[in-house]
C-alpha cells in the first residue's frame, strides 16, 4: 500500500498535471493581450512561426512558441492565408488562428473612373498610404478605368501594371467584336477616339451617337474640333478652369483637331469599357455637328444650318444664365 507520503505526492503530481493542462488550454482559449482592435499582414509564403513570431511582436499573442505549439495540436489542420486581416481586442489565440485561416481578409480597392487622364492615375496610386514605391506616369489610354483591390503593402507599380493588362485584355476582347466599315483601323485607333468620346460626353445614352459623329467626320476628311484635344496638351487632361483663348484654338501640335485632320497622335485620357464599345459599334447617323444643349448633353446636326440655330439657343441659354 502506498504510505501517506506517497499519496501526498501523487496528489501533488496529479494536481501539478491538472494545472499545466489546465494553463495549455487557458492559453489557447483565454482572453489575448491586444488592447484595441488592430490589422494582421500574413506575408506570402510565410512559415506558421514566423507568423507567430510577428503575432508576438504586434502584442496579439503572449508567447510566438506558445502559439505554434497550440495551433500545431489544436488548429485542425488548415492553412493560415496570406493578406490582411481585422484582429480583435483581447482575442484569444484560437480566434487569432481561425481569422488568419479564414478567407476573411481586408478587401482594399483604388478607383479609376472613367476619363481620369494618366497623370491623375499616377497621383492617385500615390495618394494611397497602404501601397509602396514610387510608380511613373503611365502612357495615356493605357489604364482601364475599375475598382482595383490591393493587398496592404503592395508596390504601386504592381498595382497599374494589373490595370494596364486590364486594358490590353478588354481592348483584344472588344476589338474581336467590332463592328463592319469602322473609321478607325487599329486598337490603338479604337483608344484614342474613345478617349475623346469619353471627354465629350457625361450621358451614357449619347456616347454611341457622339462616336458615330465624329466616325462620319473622320471618314469625310473633316476636322474634327474637339475642345478637349486643345485642353490636352495644356494640362494634360485635367480642368482647364477658364475659357479657351483664340491663340490655344490656333495652334499647331500632335492633339488640337481645330488645326488637323484625322486623330490625335495619342490618346487625351483614359476610356472606359463602354466609350470603347461605342467607337467600335457607332450609331448610324448622319449627324456631323453637336453643340451643347444646356441640360448636360447635346443637340446633333447633320447640316451647318442645323447647328447654327443649336449654337444660337445655346448661347441664348448662356445668356440668360449670365453667363455671357
């Protein structure tokens, strides 16, 4: 029989045993030492304990060993992910685990919309603290216009590199597509007249019939006077913020259509999807003249007559706005 001491010791023992278990568990289960929630980065590629290790040092979990042990034994066999995830306050190590293996990660987005000129795109994707480097100005009318996710420290240059493989891709798809007897001849073509499409227009329901306008010019040797091709080599797309001058409509370069034939030599912005549809699938019209309507659009004209009277109600509109 075991004597007294004996059985003092094996309760010792056991009751020592009861608390290690108990503290392993604890440890898993219990609240963690996070303050405020926070965000996780888990790199690609990274190891389960060097993610540990990052845990420990942001103050997410007490011990970066503590934590790989138990998620060894306890984490199920699944995966931790790579991307940025929301961390609660006081989550416990479990919890920590089951967030960076799940598919739960921060979805991040930079905007491009339509019409924004590559110079704005270059200072936007610079304004977004959570991207890295420096990215240079893209060619214009290489950008697709779109919501864009990223993943937090991602490099800038990364990020409009995916938006430029959007553009060649949606470009080869629409191109496959177009339309029969085009004014234009080439993709490259297709961008740079949708690009002065999409400045001309704010209506959707316009664009086809403003693509088919200036179609019908190009095809008769026309000039095709678009105000935003002088505006272009000015400010590189974006406002101008005053009124164009006489010397500006008269000058001679590679965008103003009030002083050549034909299409500028590059694109003014970036088009959207659907002003690339419009150039590749014009409306039939025989509409050669627009002027402004005063209601955000246009009034169409097929001859100079038409479009001197549009012109006159327009200003007729401006005056009465005070604007003249």
């Amino acid at each position: 029989m075991m004597s007294r001491r004996g059985c003092a010791l094996a309760a010792v023992l056991a009751a020592a045993a009861l608390l290690a278990l108990w503290s392993f568990f604890g440890g898993w289960y219990a609240s963690g030492p996070l303050e405020k929630e926070g965000t996780f980065v888990v790199p690609n590629g990274a190891s389960l304990t060097a993610v540990a290790e990052r845990l420990e040092k942001k103050g997410v979990i007490r011990s970066a060993g503590g934590f790989a042990l138990r998620a060894r034994i306890f984490g199920g066999g699944g995966g931790i992910k790579a991307g940025e995830f929301r961390i609660p306050a006081h989550a416990s190590a479990s919890q920590v685990l089951s967030i960076i293996s799940s598919d739960d990660v921060i979805r991040r987005f930079v905007t491009i919309p339509e019409g924004m000129p590559s110079i704005q795109v270059q200072e936007r994707l610079m304004a977004v603290p959570q991207l890295t480097g420096d990215v240079a100005v893209p060619a214009e009318g290489s950008v697709l216009p779109d919501s864009y996710a990223f993943d937090m420290d991602e490099t800038r240059e990364a990020v409009l590199r995916r938006m430029q493989a959007a553009m060649r891709r949606t470009l080869a798809e629409l191109w496959a597509k177009r339309g029969p007897d085009l004014a234009v001849k080439t993709p490259e073509e297709a961008v740079i007249l949708a690009s002065i499409v999409e400045k001309e227009t704010a209506k959707p329901e316009e664009r086809r019939l403003v693509a088919g306008l200036y179609s019908n010019r190009l095809k008769k040797g026309m000039l095709l006077q678009a105000d935003p091709t002088i505006i272009y080599p000015i400010t590189k797309g974006k406002p101008l913020g005053r009124r164009i001058r006489q010397s500006e409509i008269e000058a001679v370069n590679d965008y103003n259509t009030y002083t050549m034939t034909g299409l500028p030599k590059h694109p003014i912005t970036n088009p959207g999807k659907a002003s690339i549809e419009a150039v590749l699938h014009p409306a039939k019209t025989d509409a050669l003249y627009m002027v402004a309507d005063g209601s955000g659009g246009h009034a169409f004209a097929s001859t100079l007559e038409q479009h001197n009277a549009n012109v006159a109600k327009w200003f007729a509109i401006r005056r009465e706005r005070g604007e003249l």
